[in-house]
C-alpha cells in the first residue's frame, strides 16, 4: 500500500513525523510532498537525526498560498507515484489543494483532524476545513465532538476517532527541543517569568485589529517574548503601531526554540489554532485572541480564554491565568498514529 502525504507548513510537517514512523511500521509505503508553503531547515535536521525520517520525495518550494498553483504538481506526483490515497493535514491551502488533487485524480482522500469547526464562515480555514471533509473518504477525527460535527453535516466518508497525531509530536519533539534549545539563555529569561506572544492570522494583521492587541500587549508588564510572523513585522513597521520596552519583538524562530519558549512560558497568548492545543499539552495557560476557536474543549477546561481584539479582556486574562487543578486527558494519548496507519490499511490495503 502507498499513501502520498501532502504537508505545506511547519505545524503539518510536526504532525507528520510521528505518522510517518508508524506508516513505516505498519509496512505502509509513504511518499512525502512539500509544498513549500513554509519550510523550516531546522525543524527537517531534528525529523532526519531523531526520527529517521527521509527527506520529503517532492519539495515543490512554491512560496505561495495560492491553492491552484500547489494543485497541479500534487496532481502530477499523484499520476506517478499512483498511490491508494492521498493524506492531507489540518485546514491550510495545501490541505485543499491536496484533497482537490486526489478529486482530480480519482484518488481517496483522508483528513488527518477531520470535523473541526469553530463556527466562522469568515475564517478561510474553516471554509477548507468544510470542503475537504465533504470530499474524504476517511476522516480521521481527534475526538467524538468532531465525530458528532460529522454525522450531523452528513458527510459520505468514514469517519474514525484516532486522537489528535499533533499530540503524539508534542510529547515526542518538545523534551528534544527544550533539551537542545538556549533560548532562554540567550534571551536572559527565567522558566514561568514571561508571556510568549504570536499573532499571525489575516484577519488580526489588519491595522485597527492589530493596534487594539498591541494596545492590550502594551498595558502588560511582564516580560512579553513576541516572534511576529514577516506580515505582523510589516504591518507594526507601516502602521507604526509601537510596542513597549518590555517587548521583546523577534523575528520567526525555529521549530526547536520555539517549543521550549512556549513550553516553558507563565502565559502563551496567541491566535494559532495549533499553539492552542500545544498550550494545553505544556501546562501552560492560553490567551486566544480570536472570537472563536475549534477548540472549544480547551476553554471548558478552564485552560484558555478568548479575548478576540478587547486590550482590557486581554490584559485582564493574562494576568489572571492560570492552568486548572484538574486537566482532563484533551485529543488524545499520544498513539494517533498507531491508530491513523491501522485505519488506513483496513480501508485502503
């Protein structure tokens, strides 16, 4: 059996490791493709050293987004290599463009965090997450609230409950990274005595957006660690939205510094998806700065506030967070991998 896997960005190429080690396992030949969407050197030496991972079959070093152009060579790697699905991660562009290849080609698609919803049309990632699971033969879904989403949309493919494979590579690659890692060394910070702060996401780069979040970071006086994604650099530097003394504005780290810093943060306050969950998984507590969140479970929980663009909610859940007493096992034990491959070969061996 041959499965193509399709990744674009840095969270899809975590989540891909730990799979690919049990696909390798279960016999199961895999053909990585990179899109190119985002590259991390760094991240790819610590798979190839720890894991004993190949390098991805197809790098398509694209640099775009745009979801036909990533379409056509998916398309093409798919009529040579011929394999019985194409496996797509997560709700980015690649993750379209993937599933709308295996379409084309007549290829069965399965989606890896199938039936997430955070209930924004606005969202472009909701959008992608709606349609590639209309299109997927095998949903592999994190948990019964996604199963649930599913059956009640009436989607046509299988659906599986596997865990989230996110926490199979959280447990694995964040003892390495904060083993490895001198980035609190070098920046003279202590574990539990900062805020790490990302904001990425379009709608959050808008100028009046990005000025109220800046005004909440501003009114902080903790240390606050904030590697800015190159649009959120550009937009603060044309906006002149300016930042207090206090924080420490960085260009994107790679994968092993970022971990450790979020890892041992007192409060990661963000508008990832993915850090939402890795949050949890540290221990650390989370300050979304979304109206909304696919990951709902993690608010009930007590572990994350969403405080959308509100300078004063944001200030005031910062300074108040904390973890809960009790964190109830969220997405998964750490074996979605092993589960992912078995469903895998039952469906399409």
């Amino acid at each position: 059996m041959r499965v193509l896997s399709v990744v674009g960005n840095r969270p899809q190429f975590v989540k891909s490791a730990p799979l690919s080690v049990a696909l390798r396992s279960a016999g199961i030949d895999e053909v990585l493709l990179h899109t190119g969407q985002h590259y991390d050197r760094e991240l790819s030496a610590v798979f190839f050293e720890e894991l004993g991972l190949p390098e991805p079959a197809y790098s398509l070093a694209l640099h775009t987004a745009n979801v036909s152009a990533m379409q056509r060579p998916i398309e093409e790697a798919l009529a040579t290599e011929a394999p019985s699905v194409v496996l797509v991660y997560g709700d980015t562009n690649s993750t379209l463009a993937g599933a709308r290849a295996g379409v084309a080609c007549g290829v069965a698609v399965a989606h890896v965090e199938a039936g997430l919803r955070s209930g924004d049309l606005s969202m472009p990632e909701e959008r992608n997450r709606i349609e590639v699971d209309r299109v997927s033969a095998l949903l592999l879904a994190p948990d019964e609230r996604s199963r649930e989403t599913l059956t009640r949309e009436g989607v046509p493919g299988r659906t599986e409950v596997v865990g989230d494979v996110m926490a199979d590579a959280t447990m694995q690659l964040a003892p390495i990274a904060r083993g490895r890692s001198r980035i609190l060394e070098e920046l003279e910070l202590a574990p539990g005595a900062y805020v790490a702060a990302t904001v990425h996401r379009e709608a959050n780069v808008q100028p009046e957006r990005l000025r109220r979040i800046a005004e909440g970071i501003n009114r902080l006086t903790e240390p606050i660690v904030f590697p800015a994604h190159p649009r959120t650099s550009a937009v603060l530097e044309r906006e002149r939205i300016a930042l207090g003394e206090h924080v420490l504005l960085l260009p994107p780290l790679g994968y092993l510094d970022f971990a450790a810093l979020a890892s041992q943060a007192r409060v990661i306050t963000t508008d990832s998806g993915g850090l939402q969950k890795e949050a949890y998984w540290y221990g650390v507590p989370c300050v979304t700065l979304r109206p909304s969140t696919e990951w709902v479970d993690t608010v009930e929980a007590g572990a994350n506030r969403l405080v959308d663009d509100d300078p004063e909610a944001l200030v005031e859940a910062v300074t108040t967070a904390r973890m809960p007493e009790r964190r109830p096992e969220l997405y998964g034990d750490g074996k979605a991998a092993g589960r992912i491959s078995e469903a895998l070969s039952m469906l399409f061996a």
